[in-house]
C-alpha cells in the first residue's frame, strides 16, 4: 500500500511531466529524461508522452531515442511502454535503431493489442521519415544548388514537389503556390461568400465562419511566428484565432504539421486545429474553442 505522501509526490512528478510536454519547455529536457526512471509507472509513461511533444523542438533526439528505448522495449507497466512507443515514433528517423524491436512487437501474439498496433504505426511512420531522409541526401535545392536537409526536402516536397531550401522556400513559395498546387491540383472549391479554398474541410470552415459573421482572411499572406513564416489557413483577426485544417494524413504531411503545431505553441499563437473526422462535429468543436478563447457564439 502506498502511503499518503508517495501518492502527493507521485502526482507533482506527473504533473510536472504534463507541464513540460503541454508547455513545450525544452529547456526541461533533462529534467524528462530523470522523470522517466522515475519509480512511478505513472510519472514514466506521462514523461514519455512529454518526451514525444518535444521531438520537433530542437532537443537532443538522439539523448531521447537512447532514453526511450529501453522503456519501449522492457518497462514493466504497459501503458508505460505504449507511450514511449508513440513518443518514438515522433523522432521518425532518428528512432531508426528501435525498427527492429518495434517490427517484433508488431506480430508479437503475446503482446497487448494496443502494443502491436502503435508498434506497427511506429514501424510505418519511421520508415517513411528514413525514405524521405534519403530522398533528401539525394537533392539539392533547385535555385542555389546547396544540399537540402531531410527537412527541407520534405517541406518543398509537400508544398510544390521541387526541391528547394528554406531560404528559396520562403522566396519562391508564394508564386509558386498559386500556380503549381491550388490550380495545378485543380482542387479550386468556392465557398458561400464567395472566397476559393482548397478543399471540401475548409469550405465548410468557411461557411461556418460566413454564418456566424465572424471575419476572416483566408491564406492571405504569409505570417511571420518565430523566424518562420507561416501561411495559416484562416486568420480571424478580431479574435486573433488561427484556424488550420489538417486535411492529408501521409507521414510527409504529417511531420510537417507537427513541426507547424509546435512553432504555433511555441510563440503562444492561438491554434484551432481541425481534422477531417471532426467535420461531423464541426460546429461544437469550434463553439467550445472559440469559448476557452472568451469569444462566444
Ligand atoms: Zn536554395
């Protein structure tokens, strides 16, 4: 039995891990990696789960990976192990060490469900980041001949498929947009007040913003958030709400979009993410954001 006073510390080590990954605080990084010895199964799976949010911030990954590892494979609490699993694959290639273990956890009868299902996720997401590194060391950018990064392979890729480094990124990229994704992909959807989105989700976006008189700008212009420059989806600028639909789900896209969510946290910008299963339940799902932002409606 546990006594009173190891349950009060076992919930500030949770907390605190909670803190951490909610609040992105790289600067705590270390204090994680000490969390995830903790003798609280509860406090280990919560540091993972921290561990995984910072994976795109600029920590140490290969510190990370060494870290979680071994909790992936052996911790004695499930969950624990789920949640380190999914915090590696967060790190994408740089977890490529853990493929073989998270291969044999995925066919593993023996294993919980839960296991060989994120293990089998990991496996898929890790590869795709390995082939995209690869494709990457491959290129070099298009307009100034300098090698790319995986990084910025895959974020030239997604938007324009050319290969071009972050600094030609930002030059070309508002040009290119226009003509070579949103007219090229023939993918031009009019919304009700008469604005031409990019797909069926932001239309309805679109609509549910028209309908409640809320002003916004669609991809108007590129935004500066860090020293990045961001094109949001939707700006409201009365409420100062940024509104993105996350709308493909191939793991290229997807890391982009983490990398995206985590500079939006980062700057403290407010973000309302939506993703194609939230269509449905649109309405409320924006109502209740909208409200935790004090707007109601
Ligand atoms: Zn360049």
């Amino acid at each position: 039995m546990k006594n009173p006073m190891d349950r009060q510390l076992e919930k500030q080590l949770s907390d605190r891990a909670v803190a951490i990954g909610r609040e992105g605080n790289v600067a705590a990084f270390d204090e994680l990696l000490v969390l995830l010895k903790s003798s609280s199964a509860n406090a280990r799976r919560l540091a993972a789960s921290a561990l995984g949010k910072l994976a795109w911030m600029g920590v140490d990954q290969a510190a990370a990976v060494a870290a979680l590892g071994p909790v992936a494979r052996s911790d004695p609490h499930a969950q624990t192990r789920q949640y380190a699993i999914r915090a590696l694959k967060a790190y994408g290639a740089a977890a490529k060490d853990c493929l073989p273990d998270f291969r044999d956890m995925a066919v593993n009868p023996y294993e919980k469900y839960y296991i060989r299902r994120d293990a089998a996720a990991a496996v898929a997401f890790i590869e795709e980041a390995l082939r995209v590194a690869a494709a990457a060391a491959q290129y070099r950018c298009q307009r100034c001949n300098s090698v790319l990064t995986a990084e910025e392979f895959a974020r030239s890729q997604q938007a324009f498929q050319r290969p071009y480094c972050d600094r030609c990124f930002d030059e070309v990229f508002l040009s290119r947009r226009n003509f070579e994704t949103q007219v090229e992909l023939n993918k031009t959807i009019e919304a009700r007040d008469g604005t031409v989105v990019q797909s069926a989700g932001e239309r309805t976006i679109a609509d549910w913003l028209t309908a409640r008189g809320i002003a916004y700008r669609y991809d108007a212009k590129y935004r500066i958030i860090g020293e990045f420059q961001i094109r949001p989806d939707f700006y409201l600028p009365e409420l100062d709400v940024y509104i993105e639909y996350w709308g493909l789900n191939t793991p290229q896209y997807k890391m982009s979009m983490y990398k995206k969510q985590v500079l939006y946290q980062q700057e403290g910008k407010r973000l309302i993410s939506v993703y194609p299963a939230d269509l449905p339940r649109l309405d409320t799902l924006l109502r209740t954001k909208l409200q935790l932002f004090g707007y109601h409606c």
